[in-house]
C-alpha cells in the first residue's frame, strides 16, 4: 500500500514536471516578445 501511494505521487510529479518543461520555452518567447515591445 504504502509503495503503491509512493509510486502513484511520484508519477503525478514526474508528469507535473514534464509539462512544466513543455510549457516553459512558451513561457519564455512570451515574456521576450513583451520586453521587445
């Protein structure tokens, strides 16, 4: 039980991550097209 709930937060984090990263370059071409404006 303990091993499975362990697991199961481990992959929410990891998924939470990887679609941080994904967003994170979306994110940074905004915020550069605001400052060159």
């Amino acid at each position: 039980m303990n091993m499975a709930v362990t697991r199961l937060a481990v992959t929410k984090e990891a998924l939470f991550w990887s679609h941080n990263f994904h967003l994170m370059p979306s994110y940074s071409n905004y915020y550069l097209h605001m400052v060159s404006d």
